[in-house]
C-alpha cells in the first residue's frame, strides 16, 4: 500500500527538484528521504526521478502521478484543517475556490475584510483551473468558487461578481499593431498560444465562440507554463495570447497589449460566486453578503 508520507516526499523533491532540499524541508537526512522515495518507485513499478549531480528531475511518466498525488495531499490536509477546526469549536470554516491570486485585483478588499471582520473563520483557499474548481465544488471540498460564468450544474446557484476586459497581446511588429480598435473578426487569422492551465481553456473556448464559421482559420496552442512565459514567448515569435491581466513586467516596447473589442463596447470575461443550492453554512452566507457589498455588478472600467 503506497503511504501519504512518501507521496509528500516525492511532491517536495519534485518542486524542489532535489532530495537534500526537500530533506530539509522535512528535517530529515537526505539518505533517508532518498530511500523513501525509491521504495516508493519500487511498489509503482517504475522511476520517479532521474537523478544526476545537479539534482533530481521528474520522469515523463512520473509527471501525472506526482500531478494526482499534489491533489491527493491537498485534499487531505483539507480535511485534516477541517477536523483541526471541528475540534477546536470555530465559529465556522470557509474554503474558497478561485483561479489566479487571491488577494490581487477585485477579490482583494472583499476577502481581507471578511478575515478582519471574522477572525474565528478558518478561511482555506483552493487555487485550481475553473474545470477542476467545478469538481471540487461538486465533490464538497470546497463550500464556493470564484470561476466564470455559464458553467453551472443543475443543484448550483451563481451570483454575478465582475467582468474583466480582454486583452490581446502581440510583438510590435505583429500586424495587429497597425489595427485600432481591434475587434474579434481582426483576430481570425492570428496564431495563438494561450497557458493550458488557469483560464487559458476558457479563454480559448471564448475566442473560438465569437468567431464561429471563421474559427476554422485560427491557430490555438496551449503550453504548460503561466501568463509571464507565454508573454515572452509573445515577444519573440509572430504568435499573440488572449489574457484578462496582462503582466506588467513584460509591457515593454517588444510587447503591445491592446483592448478587444465587440458589438456593445469592450469585450469581457464575467465570473461569478458558484456554490451548491444546499450549502447552509454560515460563513459562505457572510462571504456572500459582503460579495454583494462590495462587488455585485462591478464592472472594469474602460481604459481606451
């Protein structure tokens, strides 16, 4: 039977990409963290790691089961922090789901006030893709998400939060840049790439929608890696990315980032708080009222 423990192990050398730090990490000897780790590759049947001078890097093979064992720990050490909260008598808990950083943008002022305002709250935080935010709203380890709008189930209630424009980003010498306001039917012949984690899927499955019969001409590629990289590697190739935050530290003179545009004014990305009809706790009911305060309705404002 493979042990909990030696799934964190394996987690902690792989984000570490190596056995002496992730030892560390666990204050224990190297030696033994490396012998845990291989009974662990022993009863799989196959290696985790290549190891070398310069440390330990994750298999081919070993990438989806390090990416089930990341979930499988998550969810424990939820339910661990959920039993730590019953036992100590809180007032109540709240885990949230969302996409991207949860005290930047729209969500800052609303979760920062509702830590001061509750601090018997234990508040979790769940950051996942909107797919895989939906599964574990669904499968009650989460009490709400924060995710965009349209993809609710049959027992799930929504209240609309914000919209966040859409921004198409390109090198200067894309010939995008010779076109203002750029609109969706400018975007029909672009090549994209767009991070295939977050809301990149969304974000792709948004572009091919309001394009419709013209989709056929676009060119959409997903590449395992966040917002930043996929700007650089705007940058330096004739590909462009569709993103609600463009990332400031790359909005240099090789990039441009424009404002999309559509039929009613700028074109936006709506999300919303999703949660189960019957989900009575209290805390998601305060977090929904201070929602309602402070957000419902918002809208970005136009920067054209």
């Amino acid at each position: 039977m493979i042990e909990v423990r030696h799934l964190r192990y394996a987690v902690m050398a792989a984000d570490e990409r190596s056995f002496a730090r992730a030892a560390t990490a666990f204050n224990m000897k190297q030696s033994t963290l490396s012998r845990k780790v291989l009974r662990l590759e022993d009863q799989l049947g196959f290696r985790l790691f290549d190891r070398t001078t310069r440390g330990a890097c994750p298999t081919d093979a070993a990438r989806p089961f390090l990416d089930a064992a990341r979930k499988i720990i998550d969810d424990l050490d939820g339910l661990q922090r959920h039993a730590q909260a019953l036992q100590k008598r809180r007032q109540g808990r709240l885990a949230l789901g969302y996409s991207g950083s949860l005290f930047s943008g729209a969500l800052a002022l609303p979760v920062g006030d509702f830590l001061k305002e509750h601090p018997d709250v234990q508040f979790d935080g769940y950051e996942r893709s909107p797919e895989q935010l939906f599964e574990a709203l669904r499968a009650g380890l989460v009490d709400a998400i924060i995710a965009p709008c349209g993809q609710r189930g049959r027992d799930e209630v929504q209240m609309p939060l914000w919209s966040e424009p859409l921004w198409v980003c390109f090198s200067s010498s894309h010939t995008l840049a010779k076109v203002d306001p750029i609109r969706w039917i400018d975007l029909k012949q672009a090549h994209f790439v767009l991070p295939a984690g977050g809301l990149g899927p969304v974000i792709r499955n948004i572009l091919m929608l309001r394009l419709g019969d013209m989709a056929a001409e676009t060119d959409v590629g997903f590449q395992e890696t966040g917002p930043e990289s996929i700007l650089g590697l705007v940058s330096i190739t004739g590909k462009a990315t569709l993103t609600i935050q463009p990332v400031k530290s790359h909005l240099t003179e090789a990039v441009q980032c424009r404002q999309v545009y559509d039929a009613h004014g700028l074109a936006h990305l709506d999300f919303a708080l999703h949660w189960c009809e019957a989900n009575k706790n209290p805390a998601l009911l305060h977090f929904r009222e201070m929602l309602r305060r402070q957000l419902v309705g918002c809208k970005p404002q136009d920067d054209g």
